[in-house]
C-alpha cells in the first residue's frame, strides 16, 4: 500500500475513533451522576425521617402549649370581674384584691398570730405568687404577718411608707421597730425592694382599672398612723377606697389635695376607732357599704359607737369582720356589686347585698324580695352589730 492510502486511512479512522471516546465519556458521566444521585436518595432519607420525627415533636409542643393557654385562659376566665377578699384576721387588716387580668394585690398581712391562717387561706385560693404587696403601715396589727406572706409566696412589687427614720423613736407599748424590722429583713433575704408608697404613686393601670395611693400627703407626721398609705381603686364605673390606719389628719389632707374619694365601698380606717372616718370626710366618700377589719371583742372596744353612729346616718350598710368573717365583694365595674359574708350577724337577712341592674327592675320579684331585705338590714344594724353571735348563718355566692 502507497503511503498516501495510509494516510488516508489514518485521516477516516480519526473521526471515528473520537466519537467512540466521547460516547464512552459521557456514559460514564451518566453512570456517574445516577450513582451519585442513588446515594444522595439513600442519605436524605435518615434526614427526612428524623425531620417527621421533629415534626411529631413540635406537633406534641404545640398542643402542650395550646393546652396550658387553654389553661390559662379559663383561670382569666374564672377571674372575670373584680374580686375583693376582705379576710378575717382578728384585731387587724388583710384584704385580697383579685384583679380582672388574673394579676392580685394583698394589702396587709394582718397581726403575727394570724399569720398562719392568712398564709393557709391565700394557699386555698390557689394563689403562689403575690403580684403587688403593700404594706400600708408599721402597726404590728398590720404588717405582723408580712414576714410570713414573704417567705411562702413569690413576691412581684412591694410597696411601704418611708417610716424608717421614725421607727426607733416612736414611743408605744407595741414592738414596732421588731415587727418592722421583720418585715425588712425578709424583703432582704428574697433580694426583694421596697418602693416608695406615698399619695400620687400610681400601682396599676389599665383601660378599666386603676389602682393608686391616695396617702400620706407629707413626710411628717406627729402620729405614726398618719403615714399610713391608702388606696383607691377605680373599676368601670365603681370605685374602692381603702383607709388602712389613717386619722382624720391624713383625711383631711386627702379632701384638701382636691381628690374625689366618691365611692361605693369604703375600709373604714383605724378599724373603726374614733380617731378616724370623720363626718366631712364619710360625707365626701358617701359610700354604699363600708367594711370594718376587727377582732372580737378587742381591747381598743373597735369599733367606736361614734363610727357606727356617723355610717348609719349616712345611711352606710356595714359589714364587719368580728360579726361577718371574711367578706367577699364581687363587681363587674358597672351594675353588679354583690357582697358576701362568710356568716351572718344576728337578725341579718341571710342573702348576700346584690346590687344590679337586675335589681332595679319591678318586674324581678326576686329582685323586689332583695330590696325589701337590704331596707331591713339597714333599719336594725346598729342592733345587729350589738347583738351579733357566733352561731350566724353562712351564705355562699
């Protein structure tokens, strides 16, 4: 063969030899990306398994979670309305106020001798955490169970008169300083601060409710009762005023600063005692029902006839703790304002005060029967109060 036909040949093959080259190429490429996508298939699939697991997972959390808002919604549910819980501690003050949101405010602690009864009460009402926490006063009838109300619950704010500087000095039969003291040390232990509580301190808001101090005006005061703080509470279209211990000093000065005390219930302050619930004073509060906190036949002989004689002419329905045990209001801020005591003073009608818009109409004759009932509570309370016994009949809600 010629050399030129050998080129020739060599030229044909070239051709052909470089098609078979790039078809076995491209083979393997596709030999190559099948199995790199098989083994990628078999690796996501752990993945894909453990993310339907963590589905399952998320999917329980939700509905925990869904759960307990569920929960939670039905204890706001249960606290709809304002709830006051005037609690019965002997010779002193302690009151619950149940707020609309579920949140709660204790207002004193009541004597030390006491303190496990209020501990054990709030514990029944299922309360663990105290949201707002004043102390209105250093007076140990107050504040003695304040220690004990620390160390068993969380606390959220606390509130107190700056009474520091006065304590050691003040002179009384009473361990003040000790008590006080007590109370102090237990707020350090739980690293827990005291704010400032004095007239214009503002402790909740919200659209419907408001609670703020009212007292003390000034930062001294000849009697230690005068520093004493008092709230107001406004909710809807009702308003509460709470007194603690403060004499008709600090109540004037609460009239003077312009403040409209208007309300439908009323803590009558100093426990009834004569030193306080002036007539110009119960005259501007002009309340519907008043609440005395005392003990049983206390050595004070709390509370004064000048008290009961003032609230009566104001024509004041009055609930007392010695005669009543505990006193639980309930209020929808706007018609309803029904209050229940634990037991019946003597010659008291047997159902609860229920003031609603119900109440005022002539069609409801259970409405009338109320009525009729409250005009003769009104009529022999003065008598009831004197002739109250311990066999007095319970009413529930």
């Amino acid at each position: 063969m010629s050399n030129s036909n050998k080129n020739y040949n060599r030229r044909a093959g070239t051709p052909s030899l470089i098609v078979g080259l790039s078809l076995a190429v491209i083979a393997a490429v596709i030999a190559l990306i099948v199995s790199s996508q098989t083994n990628r298939n078999q690796e996501q699939k752990p993945v894909a398994q453990i993310s339907s697991q963590n589905s399952s997972v998320v999917s329980t959390a939700s509905r925990a979670e869904s759960s307990e808002d569920s929960k939670k919604e039905e204890e706001t549910i249960k606290r709809s309305g304002l709830e006051i819980r005037y609690i019965d501690v002997g010779q002193g003050n302690s009151t619950l106020v149940l707020l609309p949101d579920g949140k709660n405010l204790l207002i004193d602690a009541g004597p030390k001798e006491s303190s496990d009864k209020l501990v054990s009460y709030l514990k029944n009402e299922k309360i663990k955490k105290i949201d707002y926490l004043i102390a209105t006063n250093a007076d140990v009838n107050d504040i003695g169970g304040m220690s004990s109300v620390i160390e068993n619950f969380d606390i959220g704010r606390v509130y107190a008169p700056n009474v520091e500087d006065i304590i050691n000095s003040y002179e009384t039969e009473k361990n003040v300083a000790e008590v006080y003291k007590s109370f102090t040390n237990a707020l350090s232990a739980k690293k827990l601060i005291k704010l400032d509580a004095s007239s214009g301190t503002h402790i909740y808001f919200s659209l419907s409710l408001t609670v703020d101090i009212i007292s003390p005006n000034d930062s001294a005061y000849s009697d230690l009762n005068n520093y004493s703080t008092a709230v107001l509470l406004k909710y809807g279209q009702q308003k509460f005023i709470f007194m603690s211990d403060a004499e008709n000093y600090s109540e004037q000065e609460i009239i003077d600063n312009g403040i409209d005390v208007t309300s439908d219930v009323i803590m009558i302050g100093n426990h009834g005692g004569s030193v306080a619930s002036g007539k110009s004073f119960i005259k501007a509060v002009a309340p519907k029902y008043a609440i005395i906190s005392c003990g049983a036949n206390n050595s004070e002989g709390y509370p004064h006839q000048e008290t009961l004689k003032t609230l009566e002419q104001n024509e004041t329905k009055v609930f007392r703790t010695d005669l009543n045990g505990t006193i639980t209001l309930k209020s929808d801020g706007m018609n309803e304002l029904r209050l229940t005591p634990e037991k019946q003073a003597a010659k008291e009608n047997s159902t609860p005060i229920n003031e609603s818009s119900s109440s005022e109409s002539s069609t409801d004759s259970s409405a009338e029967s109320q009525t009729s009932g409250d005009e003769s509570e009104n009529s022999t309370e003065s008598e009831a109060s004197q002739e109250a016994t311990e066999d007095s009949a319970t009413s529930a809600i």
